[in-house]
C-alpha cells in the first residue's frame, strides 16, 4: 500500500483544518462554499474506503473493521440526527418578524410547518451546515480511519499549523498590514487570518495547550515514569525531535497574547500555570540536587522573560488590554450583567424551548426584546451574537439541538475519560509498583498529552461562557479533534 493511500485520511482530515483555519477562521461563508462541502465529502469516501490498515490485516479487512465500528459508534447516529435537524428548517423558514406601527406589537411569521423546525432567512442558517457536518465528520473519520499513530500525528500537525498561522500574524504586524493576507477588507483589529480578536485568542490558546503537552511528553519520557503515548525511549530520539515542539509552543503562546484578547490573555496565564506546575512537580520528584537547580534556574529565567517582556517590550496596546482584566470585568462578562444578550437569548429560549429560532436567528428576534433604553444603546458592531455560545445555541437551535450537540461532546470525552480510567487501575494493579514514580501516581501514569487536552479544551469552554469560540469551525474543529486525537496517546489496555 503506497503512502498516499495509506495515510489519506489523515491528509484530508487536516486539510479540512487547514481550509477552516486559513480562510478566515472558517467565518467567510461565501469562500468556504466552494471548498469546505468537497473537502467533507472526499474525506466521507475515503474513510470508508482507505482507511488505515493495521500490520496485521489487509486493506478490505480495515474496512469491514471501519463500518463495523461506525454501526456501532452512537456518534455516527447523532451526526445523522443533528444533520437532519439542521437541514429541516432550509424548507421551513417563518421570515423575518416584522413590527406593526398600528398595533404597536412584533409579529413574528409562522413557518409553514409549526411543529417542525424552522428558520427565519435559509441560507442564513444554511451556514450551520458549513460547520457541525464537517466537523462531525472529521471527527469520525480520525476516530475509526486512523490508527494510534495517525491520531498522534495529526494532534502535532494541528499544532504546527497554529505555529505557521502565528508567523502570518506577526509578519502582518511587523509589515503594518491594514488587513487580513494584506488585503483591503476592514477590521478593527485581527490577528493572523482572524477578524475577530477573540476567536484568534481561542484558537491560539488551545492550540498553546496542545503543543505544551506534546513537547512535555517527548521531552519526559523515562524521566518520571510517564506511561508514553508514543512509547518512544528518549534515548531513541534526538535533541530536536525532543524539544523542537517548543517553537510551536512560544509561537502559539505568543499569538495567543498577541492577539489581544483579555479573554485568551487571562486564559494563557492559567493554562501556563496549570501545566507549568504539573510539569515542574513532576520533573522535580525525579530530579536529584542538580537537577533542581537547574529547574529553578529555567523558571527564573521563565518568568523573568515573561515580566520583560509584558513590561518593557510589549505594545501600548496589549498593556491596555492588560489592565483592563479585573475579577468584576471578568464576573460581569461571564454572567452577562451590563449586557442585554444573556437576558434576550434566555427569553427566546423559553418562548422557543423545542427547535429554536434557527441559524442566526437570534438577530432577526432581537429587537423585539429589547427595552425602550436598550434599544437607543443597542450594540451595532458584534451585537448579532449574544457573547455566550450555550445560550446563542440554545435560542438558534433550541434543547433539542443543544442537546445533540452535548451528546456528541459527550460520546467523545466520556469514553475517552473511562480509557484513562482503565489504563490507570491496569497499571495500578502491578504486583510491584514503581515506588519511583512521581505523585499523585494516577495523574503520572497518564500521557501529558491527554493532560494537555483536557486543560486547553476546558479554557476554551471557560472562553465560551463570556464570548463566542465555539462560532467559529476553526476552533471548533481543533477542539473537537483534540479529544479523538487523545486517545492515541494511551496506551492499550488488554484483558487477562
């Protein structure tokens, strides 16, 4: 089998990540059009038809063991449900709720199938069909078309292509470019291909998240008795294959603060403690007296750098935005206090509890919730969204397509949680136990790599409550990936 063929899936798999993240974030629906649908579909066939074999079995026996495992895969019938879901209300659509002067009262259109759901303007909502499908699919297609190895793989190319996409962001900053790809297009701000500052911070902090744990887990391996998702001996490797991720590591960490999102900035900062402290400790209780020394060394140059940096380099701007982060900015934007859109998006919720008002219909119904006050204040620029994904998709997609879309995160991470379980009761049930190892023994036995994922996948969904990264399919994409990629990391777990 030649290598095209064997690794196609994973090829396309990242070319769909690629096509996201370079145009646009994914929030140009006019130019994924032409792409994005191709790219699903090439990526559908190949799965069922080039999957990855494993040494053992032929190429017809990898896909009987594909279709196999996608009959029984609950994800696979929950995409097929939310993709019916999404494709109803393109026949349904009501039209836009219209204000009668004579009445004084909104009068919103009934579509014309009441009791199914609807839409206010189709190919408004036909963009959702641009982002869960393609994800779903890719999401499925690494899960059962790749192997361990290729599940690896494709978590570090996600990484590197949030490295390039970094260098693109700085290169425009250091040009002066006026726009994305030094375009002419208008933005208050953007980042690298991203329009919206907050989008480009959550995109670059998960991905800091992610390429932190894959260098920590090449660069730990038989240092503090970490089960190695690769189950590579550091001896085996040389210097750059252990450490080169960390290019990746400061240039995604960097354009995560440089794309002056307080949220991403707030963000990083946690994530870089979480993951330094759980990387230190664990070093630590390996490292004999020199090697402390050289510990404490690396983390008073770390954070003298960072303090440097932050305070003599960094421009006018981001310490603008720095002290702007206070605990009262941060309540208020994560509860919506001061902001009209959580209490909006929670009263169309419960006048559409069942189906919502479809695919950005949350503009469209907006107005005719709004107080005389309101409505004079009312926010022009970002004002479309609500600044909180669960409530914007319980109002669109109403509790029965927000609970679809749980019930997908849910089928990945629940048993991607029960592996990491079995792996940590197999290895607990060794006759002799490394007294060695470092402790908590149960958090050390797992790869830093599924670490790494749960930490960057939590900030993104702390990032949700007070914005909107879920929005966009480039974050949603990597996010959803991050979690099938895991569990190539772990290693298997065998009966007996």
């Amino acid at each position: 089998m030649n290598f095209f063929v064997r690794n196609v899936v994973l090829i396309h798999a990242f070319l769909l990540v690629l096509a996201f993240s370079w145009i646009h974030g994914g929030t140009r629906p006019d130019l994924l059009m032409p792409v994005i649908p191709w790219l699903t579909a090439f990526l559908l066939e190949f799965l069922l038809v080039f999957p990855q074999a494993k040494s053992t079995e032929t190429l017809a026996e990898a896909r009987s063991r594909v279709w196999r495992s996608l009959a029984r895969d609950p994800l696979f019938y929950l995409s097929l449900v939310l993709l019916v879901l999404l494709v109803i209300p393109l026949f349904n659509a009501a039209g836009v709720p219209v204000y009668d002067e004579a009445l004084k009262r909104w009068n919103s259109p009934t579509p014309p199938f009441p009791g199914l759901p609807f839409c206010v303007i189709p190919y408004e909502h036909a963009v959702l069909l641009l982002w869960f499908p393609p994800v779903l699919t890719a999401a499925l297609a690494a899960k059962h078309g790749l192997l361990k190895k290729g599940k690896r793989l494709l978590l570090e190319a996600l990484c590197w292509n949030g490295a390039v996409l970094a260098v693109l962001g700085f290169a425009q900053m250091a040009t002066g470019a006026k726009s994305i790809f030094w375009g002419t297009e208008t933005f208050s701000h953007f980042f690298s291909t991203f329009g919206y500052p907050n989008l480009a911070g959550a995109f670059f902090t998960l991905l800091f998240a992610l390429s932190a744990g894959l260098w920590f887990g090449r660069a730990s391996v038989n240092v503090i008795g970490l089960t190695a998702g690769s189950g590579v001996s550091s001896d085996e490797t040389t210097f750059f294959e252990r450490h080169g991720l960390l290019i990746a590591v400061m240039l995604n960490f960097g354009a995560a603060i440089a794309s002056l999102s307080r949220a991403a900035i707030l963000l990083c900062a946690v994530v870089f403690l979480v993951l330094g402290v759980y990387m230190t400790a664990g070093v630590w209780q390996k490292a004999e007296a020199g090697g402390r020394a050289k510990i404490l060394t690396a983390i008073a140059i770390t954070f003298f750098l960072i303090t440097l940096s932050l305070t003599v380099f960094a421009p006018k701007a981001l310490k603008t935005e720095i002290a702007t982060i206070t605990p009262s900015a941060v309540f208020d934007r994560v509860s919506g206090r001061g902001y009209y859109h959580a209490r909006v998006a929670k009263e169309i919720f419960r006048d559409h509890r069942v189906f919502g008002v479809g695919g950005w219909g949350y503009p469209h119904y907006l107005l005719q919730y709004l107080t005389p006050e309101e409505t004079k204040s009312m926010q022009i620029q970002g004002g479309a969204n609500v600044h909180n994904d669960s409530l914007q998709f319980l109002a669109e997609q109403g509790a029965v397509g927000y609970g679809l879309m749980v019930l997908c995160v849910l089928v990945l991470v629940v048993p991607l949680v029960w592996q990491a379980v079995k792996v940590c009761r197999k290895l607990a049930a060794k006759k002799e136990p490394d007294r060695t190892a470092a402790k908590p023994v149960w958090l050390y036995r797992l790869p830093p790599e599924l670490i790494a994922v749960f930490v960057g996948t939590a900030a993104t969904v702390c990032h949700s409550l007070g914005d909107l990264p879920f929005r966009s399919p480039a974050v949603l994409i990597v996010w959803v990936l991050s979690f099938v990629c895991a569990s190539g990391f772990l290693p298997a777990v065998r009966k007996g």
